[in-house]
C-alpha cells in the first residue's frame, strides 16, 4: 500500500507465504491487516508484514497471523489495546517476530500489553 493511499476495512491474506508493505499509509481505518494462515514456522509458510513510515496509536490485535513484522522508515507505533502475537525464532538467519529498525520506534501505551511469540 503506497503512501497516500485511504483503505479502510479489513485487509485479510490467504494461505500460503504472504508479504505486505505498508508505506506511510493511514491505517487508522484499517480494522483487521491478517497475514492469513497462523504464526507458526511449521507450516513452511511465512508472512511478513512492513510497517514503513507508520505513526501513531494502533491496537495490537490489527497485527494478526504475521511471521514477522518490521517496523521501519522512521515509523513511530504506539500499540494499544489486547494482545499482539508474531512468530518467533529465525528462517535462514532472518529474524522471526517484531523487528524495530534502529531509525523507528515502538510504544506500548497500556499499562499491560501482552507480546507473545509463539
């Protein structure tokens, strides 16, 4: 999703390995962004969602069935809301789970927000 553009909605991925870059998009309408199938790496399928350029509040439970989400492009996320649940581990020396570049930053704005990775 290019800059600039309006989504609102549900954004929902099939089975299979899916990647998704949203580049400095207002996801504020956006109710649900899924990678589609579960966050296991034991399925061999592995979705990955990134974040580019993406500031402000957003419930951790938009974030759903992703392998690995990165945060990146000077973005500023504030997660509120229920949990937020990534994969975990690595494929082929790449990280698995939330991935903060060294340019972004991530905020928890709950008193708690459970992070799982499974």
């Amino acid at each position: 999703m290019a800059s600039g553009a309006v989504v609102s909605g549900n954004v929902v991925l099939g089975d299979g390995s899916d990647s998704l870059t949203i580049n400095g998009t207002d996801i504020s309408q956006i109710a649900l962004i899924d990678g589609g199938d579960d966050v296991s790496l034991a399925d061999g399928y592995i979705d990955r969602l990134t974040l580019v350029g993406i500031n402000g509040p957003q419930p951790g439970s938009k974030f759903l069935n992703w392998e690995r989400i990165s945060l990146t492009g000077n973005s500023d996320l504030s997660l509120t809301g229920s949990t937020l649940v990534t994969g975990g581990g690595s494929v082929a020396g790449e990280a698995m789970g939330l991935v903060v570049d060294a340019g972004s930053s991530l905020r928890v704005q709950e008193t708690a927000l459970p992070l799982a990775v499974i």
